[in-house]
C-alpha cells in the first residue's frame, strides 16, 4: 500500500490496469504498449494484478476485470471497468498532463 500511494502521488498522470490473468490480459497488454508509447515520460502506465494485490483492489473496491483508473497528484481523476482502447486511453491520460 505504501508504494502504491508513492506510485499515485506523482504530478505526472498515472493510467493503472486492474486485471487478473484469467483476462484476455494479451490484448490489454497490447494496448498498454500502445498507450505508453504514445504518452512516452508524460504519464506512467502500469498494470495491476487483482489476485496478487487482493488487499489493494478490496480498499479501491476493483470488482470488475480490467478496471482501468487515472491517478494524479495521488487522486483519482477517472475509473472505468471493462475493456477500453488504445485511443480513448491516450485522450483520457492526455486530459491531465
């Protein structure tokens, strides 16, 4: 949890998937790549396993599978739970650089 509240307190904006492996997690894998090549240093992108991290997505209340959420300066700015693609993502993040 202490790193985690490190992770999301930068000023830069944070995009973090929440997924668990039994996901289609190749195609959000795919489409990570594709939003942190396109935010390059002006966002951090991570991913999350829901299964490994249970006490984190119980405190954040992660239910659903990938839920996507958008931290900056250690708030949340956005949360959406289902798939989403690479270009709804770069234009979510871009909102708050």
């Amino acid at each position: 949890m202490t790193k985690f509240g490190e992770i999301i307190s930068k000023q830069k904006p944070v995009l973090i998937d929440f997924y668990t492996d039994w996901d289609d997690t190749e195609n959000t894998l795919d489409t990570l790549r594709s939003v942190a090549a396109a935010l390059g240093d002006k966002a951090k992108v991570i991913k999350i396993d829901i299964k490994k991290n249970e006490i984190l997505a119980d405190a954040l209340h992660v239910n659903g599978n990938p839920t996507f959420i958008i931290y900056k300066d250690g708030e949340m700015k956005w949360r959406q739970t289902g798939f989403q693609d690479a270009k709804t993502l770069i234009g979510l993040v871009e909102e708050y650089l």
